[in-house]
C-alpha cells in the first residue's frame, strides 16, 4: 500500500514539472495564440471585462456599457474610428451660429431597429432624460453643456425649457451654454445617443418597467447591432442590425461579447482563440508585458485616461487635506508604473495630462516621501502607527490589486501607515463609491473628448461622478469663468489655475497616464488604435485570406485597409 | 500473575508486562519509513516555519512584506534560493510565513473540529434514544449543506480575519469527527467498564469523559491526522479566492495563486509554493496513514 502512495507521488512530481516545463517552453511562432479563427467568417468573439451597470444612454457611465452602447446606438455625429474627428452619423450636415452657441442638425431619414421611424424628438427626449432629475444620472453633467441643462438638473426649471428642440421631424436645434470648442467631437459620445420614445410609451401601455426597456426582449436601437441574448456574467449576442442606416457597411453578422474579469483568464482565452481580441477595456496582465513585447499582435497606443484613487473627504482621518496629500507625496510613481503596471504609463500627480488640446501640465511633484512624512507630522501624526487605518477599495481585476498592493507597501514601509485592502464586483463597487461607502477607492477615468475639461468637470460639486465629496465655489467659478472665454489660450490658463488650486487640497490622488495594450488575432482587420479606445464594431472582419506567416499584418497605429466611411 | 513470571528471562518479562496501546502504536509507526520520514520533514517544517523567516531577517535582512520594487521578480540565486516574486520580495521567505499560515490554520482548526466533533459525539451516542437521532439528524442537514458556501458565507459574515477564518472552518469541519466518535460510543457504552463505572455512581459526565472519551483518542487522533491536510486546502482555496488572508500576509493559497497567474514567464513563483504544499500535503497523508495503520491492534504483525 505504501508503496503505491510512493509511487503515485513520484508520478505526480513527474507529471507537475512535464506540464510546467510544456507551459515554459518559447513558442516559435511570431504570434501568440492561435492563428485561425474558431467561429465562421462573419462572427467575432471579444471580452467586455465585466457586467455592465447600465445599458442606457441616459444612465451609463462606466466603459464596459459604453462599449454596448457605443455599438448599438448610432447619435447624430460618430467618432471617426481612427482619428476620432467627427463624422456624420444620423445628421447629414449642419449649421453653426456665428457666436457658436447654436447649432442646427438636419437628420437622415433612417428607423429604429423595430422599423419605427427615427424623429428630432428622439433625440429631444433622450437628452432631457439625461438631465432630468428623476432619471438620476451620475452623467447628468454631460447635458449641462445645453441651455438650461444645469437648472433643470437642479430641478429650478422646467424639463421641457431644455436647449434642445426640434424644430421639425427631421431638424433638430441645440442651444449651448458656452461656445465649446470640443462639441461636435463630443457629440458622440454615448450620453447623446436618442432613445426610443414610442418603446417608452408602449412599455407602459403594457404595464412593464420601463427600466428593462434594454434587456434583449424588449431594446430597440438605431446602431449596428442589436442584442439578442444576455445571459448574466455570461456573454451577450448581439445580431447586425438590418435596419441600420448605414448596414451596407457593416461586415460582421453577430458579435459575441463576454464578461470576464480577470485579465489573466482572458489572456488565456485569447491564447486558446476563445477570443479575437480581449476587447477596449481588458487591460493584460502586467507580469506579461515584457513577454508579449515580441509578438505581432502586441499592439500598444496612447490612450487618454487617468488612473487615479478617490478619496472620501467627508471622513477622518482623511477629511485633512495634510494627510491626503502626505498619502499622495509617498507614492512613488515612477517606480509604480516601471516595474508594475509596465506599460508604458507615465507616472504622474496631475489630472489633466500634459499636452492635451494644448493644455500645460501643472507637474507636481510625483514622489517626495521626506515632504509626505513632514505633512503627516504636521496634521497632528508624527508617526504612521498613530493614525486609524484606512480601507483601499478596488474593482476586482489582478491589475488593481498589483497597483493596491504596491501602494499599501508604500504607505506602509514610507509613512508607517497600515492600509486594508478590500476587492469588490464592479457594480457593488459603483454602488458603494455612489454611497460615499469608502475611505479610498480606485477609479480610472477616460476622457470623453480631446479637452482638459472633460478631467476637471470630475471636481465639480454638480457633477454627480465627483465621489469625494469635496466641492469648492472658487473652482467651480473658475471653470465656468474659464468656458465662457472666447480665447482659447487664456481659458486654457485659467483651467490650468482651476486644477491647481483643486490638487492642492487633493480630493483624489492621480497615479498615471494610461496606455493601452492589446492584444488583436492577426486574422481581424478593422481595429485601430485611439486615444479613446473607441472601437466600433461596425469596421471590423474577419480576413478569411490570412495565412500565419504572412507578413504583412495590419498594425493597429497602420492601418493597411483604407476606412471606407458613408457620408 | 507470579507463576507465570518464573523462568523468564529479564526482557522477556518486559515484553509481556503488557505493552500500551500507545507503546505499540509508537514501535509499528518507527517501523513505517514513509511515515516516519513524513513525521520528520513536518517537523524540519514547522521549525523553518517558525523561525526561518525571523532567521532571514537577522542573516540576510528579507522579510516577507517589505517590497523592493526595482529588485523585480527575479528567478532562483544563491541569494534568493527561491527567488524574488512580483514585487521584489524573496519568495523563501514568503514560503515559509505562508506555510506557517497555512499550518497553524489546518492544525488550529482541525483542532476545532476535532474538540466539538468528539463531545457532540460522545454525547450523541451515550444518551441514544431521541437525543441521538435529533444530534444526528443535526449532523446529517448540515452535511447537506454546500460546505464551501456555509465556510463562504461565514467569513463574509463574521469579516475576513485570520481567527476567524480558523473557528468558521473548524465549525463547520467537525462532522466527520462527530459521526467517527458516536458509532465508537455505541459499542463501548455496552462493556461492562461502562457498567462497573455506573455502579460505582460516576455521573453521565464522569463517564463520558473519563471513559468513554479516552477509549475513542485513537480514531480521534486519526481523523485529525487527516483533517488537517483537509483544512489546509480548504484555506488555501478561500485565499485563492481571496477571501483568505489578506495582502501583504502571504498564505500557500495566495502565492499560489500569484504563481498561477505568472507561471509562463515566471515558473519559480509557482512551483516553489506549490511543491512545498504537495509536499507538505502528501506528508501529512502519510503521516495520517501511519498513525492510523499504527493505531490499529488488527494490523499487529
């Protein structure tokens, strides 16, 4: 009997390292993965990282629906694939005031997905949703931009007092607060996306909630897609939709998108060729990065987004803009994004990065552990053991936890702080930094158009993704003060004075620029790299043509297949 | 007993003076290498556990949580035996505090398990009658229960402490026990000793813990010999599933959960923590087996 235990032991061991050393062993070829694609010619398989908190435009505010919605909804202007510039959508063309605060869309004839016929007030109807304070939307500031939009969100005025009006079926008429120089590139972001007013109205005739209106059985869309099936943490289907304006243009027949959180497994999924492309918001892990550096379908590019920690202000002991800032200047980023992330990110304490739209950056100091420990003295803790320990939450991902595990170690072995860490599902992690129920909470933040404002509005005491609670009438007065500039170079000055004065009490703690790294099959064209990670599906295919070894692939920084774009 | 004793040599008497249970357990155990040699490397284990990391610190100046992040994760040396992980901290050293989580884990809450699954034992089977059905029915909804979703909801409820993850697996680990120590009381509460004990006036109490209880230590200590090893990978799944101990405390679960992610481009933060836990795992089942071949007189040879 002995023996036999023995002798399974020794098979075990042997069985251990044979896995191990094949798991070990380099692959020769050029890619990593495999190389033919498991699914039919027009069907392409992506991750989407988690469940989606909303599916709708009005609602949204997290990426991962964005992406959906990005797909399935088509607004008045699209976001050119590469460059981002706007591109006509559901509006052929339109006029702008001499003062440019109003703007005329004259629409396409086009339906919804049931074959309804699309209208101005569609759109009316979407964009007073978004800012009515009964929809609740945490993105209700993106309709302050119109007339009116601030008010009613306050519910000092009328919904319908709106500056957004149809003047006919087919002309609709928006009405700014300030010139912004960013609005058509904005236009498109999912926010504005029209919803379908007659599904509304014919949910209620029924007697369902209209909340379900996105769930498969009941959405209707005026996008490229439509979703068929949903199944929870699972995947989604989503079927071309036939009614879309532009469906001539559209290669892939179905798209399936799944909800897996961990990078790692993705990757692996990626490798097995369980997925085309692990999709816009899976990062890959870190450990692997000087790993994949060698493959063709490493892909990496800049992409405008701010990892940075939230912090709840309203509790001790972080209610002291000392210790915040004692908590900020004891990271050291340099090193964070060198040997953790190892992306490429740029280490940096800045909201705004620098460059942007021509904006400067403030470079604050991004690591200064003598200062920390002189501003934690002064705030009344000479040593870190005295103050309470504080909480760090994160979204589950390996990623989240690497960055949380080497700022608890910085804190700790800096400023003797002792830091719990605390993982958490996507939406109950929405919810909670919703509750202000965090002291510290991780979020990343992707600007929604090329302007610094896009980062700043985040501090506003109105805008309802603001999740520290600190709010400030002289940095709100500066950024309304700053918009309302004709001059681009004197409103850049006076946002950069506004940031300024907000990170000095440091209400959030910003660590890096991001970049984006993904990984693409070889066989799938259409994906380009932008400083959104904005990836319309409606581009994409499949090249049934490829063979491994085939030199020639598409870089996503290249494309080597012109866009054809409908006008 | 005198007569016999005549005419015997010196060590034969000794032989037949009657050697314990105990005593023969102890020379059948000495004779299993397997057992013995498991018995001794848990030893040399549990000595590195407790020391070794306090030992790096004073010899080489690594302790398990200070991150050293441009000392990257670097394979195996002469100075880092089992390299640096992630972070830059020397993976001995880890190992080793992680082993001693994961050992005082498995021994505290099999522990546990073992101390309410005696006496609720005892107790079930010496009363019998209503009482034993009503323990064991007990018994028998909770073996019905998803045992990884009570431990699961457990932890959640009571918070992710290292204390209470012992208790929440004990708690739930004794049933085995439980069940063991009732059929043993079964069958002895019929001997006479029981009786004798009974008339002599013992109380309920007296009798199960001074009789009954005793007798029952052999498979008591076999179903703890084996729990153990159990535990362990009950608290290394919870720590893989991150509801374990809590970062920057390493536990064998966690690293090896680390390790499983990173095992194509850095193998040793794999196979260090996941070699020493099989190896910790197979002999803690050898030493069980051991004691149990060991403890039972039929196996006598």
């Amino acid at each position: 009997m002995h023996k036999t235990t023995f002798q399974s032991y020794v098979v075990f061991v042997l069985t251990f390292i044979t896995v191990l050393a094949t798991g070990c062993q380099q692959q020769s070829s050029p890619y990593f993965g495999t190389v033919k694609p498991r699914h039919g010619p027009k069907e392409i398989w992506i991750n989407n990282s988690s469940e989606p908190e909303w599916l709708d435009p009005g609602r949204c505010s997290d990426s991962t629906g964005g992406e959906i919605i990005w797909n399935t909804f088509e607004g008045l202007v699209q976001a050119h694939p590469a460059t981002l510039k706007p591109l006509p959508a559901i509006a052929t063309h339109w006029d702008i005031s001499d003062d440019g605060r109003v703007y005329r869309f004259y629409l396409r004839p086009s339906f919804w997905s049931d074959g309804h016929p699309l209208t101005a007030d569609d759109f009316v109807f979407a964009l007073r949703r978004l800012v009515d304070p009964q929809t609740g939307s945490k993105y209700a500031s993106n309709g302050f931009i119109f007339k009116k939009g601030l008010a009613i969100s306050r519910g000092e005025a009328a919904v319908n007092s709106l500056g957004v009006r149809a003047l006919d079926s087919r002309t609709l008429e928006i009405e700014l607060v300030d010139p912004l120089p960013y609005f058509l590139n904005f236009l498109s972001f999912y926010s504005f996306m029209p919803i379908p007013q007659h599904l509304f109205q014919n949910l209620q005739e029924r007697g369902i909630d209209q909340d379900l209106w996105t769930r498969p059985e009941h959405v209707v869309c005026n996008g490229a897609f439509q979703m068929t099936d949903w199944q929870f943490r699972q995947h989604m289907t989503f079927e071309k939709n036939m009614k879309y304006w532009d469906a001539d243009s559209v290669k892939l027949d179905r798209v399936r998108v799944a909800m897996v959180e961990s990078s790692t497994t993705a990757m692996n999924m990626y490798v097995a060729g369980e997925f085309d492309w692990p999709g816009g918001s899976t990062s890959l892990p870190a450990e692997f990065m000087d790993h994949l550096e060698s493959y063709k379908d490493f892909h990496r590019h800049p992409y405008l987004g701010v990892y940075f920690y939230w912090i709840n202000t309203t509790k001790p002991p972080l209610d002291d803009p000392l210790v915040r800032r004692a908590l900020s200047l004891a990271i050291d980023r340099d090193s964070l994004v060198k040997h953790v992330t190892r992306g490429g990110q740029i280490g940096s304490s800045d909201l705004v990065p620098d460059g942007l739209a021509g904006y400067e950056g403030l470079y604050l100091p991004v690591y200064d552990p003598a200062e920390a420990r002189r501003l934690l003295a002064e705030a009344g803790y000479p040593t870190g053991q005295d103050l309470p320990e504080v909480t760090l939450s994160f979204n589950t991902s390996e990623g989240h936890k690497q960055v949380a595990e080497a700022i608890q170690a910085m804190w700790q072995q800096e400023l003797g702080i002792t830091v719990e860490l605390e993982n958490q599902e996507w939406k109950v992690f929405l919810a909670n930094a919703e509750q202000m129920n965090f002291q510290i909470s991780r979020m990343g933040w992707i600007g929604d158009y090329a302007d610094p404002y896009t980062f700043l509005e985040l501090l506003t005491s109105d805008c309802g993704n603001n999740h520290s609670n600190w709010s400030s009438k002289t940095y709100d007065a500066l950024l309304e003060q700053a918009n309302q500039h004709n001059d681009p170079e004197e409103r850049l000055k006076i946002l950069r004075k506004a940031e300024a004065f907000a990170l000095a009490e440091q209400p959030l703690i910003p660590l890096y620029v991001y970049t984006r790294t993904q990984l693409i099959k070889p066989y799938v064209q259409g994906i380009w790299g932008n400083h959104q990670d904005r990836h319309p599906w409606k581009y994409m295919w499949i090249d049934e043509s490829f063979e491994p070894g085939e030199e020639n692939i598409e870089s996503v920084n290249t494309p080597r297949k012109a866009i054809q774009v409908h006008k | 007993m005198k007569c016999i004793q005549v005419g015997l040599r010196s060590d034969e008497i000794d032989s037949r003076a009657g050697s314990s249970l105990w005593e023969d357990a102890w020379k059948r155990l000495q004779k299993n290498k397997l057992a013995w040699m498991s018995g001794l490397f848990l030893v040399l284990l549990g000595i590195g556990c407790c020391f070794g990391p306090a030992f790096l610190q004073v010899v080489w100046g690594y302790d398990d949580h200070t991150q050293n992040l441009a000392y990257g994760p670097q394979p195996p040396s002469l100075e880092h035996p089992f390299g640096t992980d992630f972070y830059g901290r020397d993976l001995l050293a880890r190992v080793l505090s992680g082993a001693r989580v994961s050992l005082s884990v498995g021994l505290l809450a099999a522990f546990v398990a073992a101390l309410i699954g005696t006496i609720y034992g005892a107790v079930s089977g010496y009363f019998g009658g209503v009482v034993d059905s009503l323990m064991m029915r007990i018994v028998d909804i909770l073996y019905a229960l998803p045992y990884m979703f009570l431990v699961i909801i457990l932890v959640t409820i009571l918070g992710k402490s290292l204390v209470l993850l012992f208790l929440a697996l004990g708690a739930v680990g004794w049933l085995l026990t439980a069940r063991v120590v009732r059929g043993q009381v079964l069958s002895l509460k019929e001997q006479d000793f029981v009786l004798a004990a009974r008339s002599l006036g013992t109380t309920n109490r007296g009798i199960i813990f001074e009789h009954l209880i005793p007798n029952t230590l052999s498979s008591v200590i076999v179903t703890f010999t084996l729990t153990v090893p159990s535990m362990i990978l009950q608290e290394a799944f919870l720590s893989f599933l991150g509801l374990g101990v809590q970062p920057p405390q390493p536990s064998l679960g966690s690293l090896i959960n680390d390790g499983a992610n990173q095992m194509l481009v850095f193998w040793w933060t794999l196979v260090f923590p996941g070699g020493i836990m099989a190896t910790m795992l197979f002999a803690l089942n050898f030493l069980g087996d051991g004691i149990r071949d060991a403890l039972d007189p039929r196996m006598k040879t």
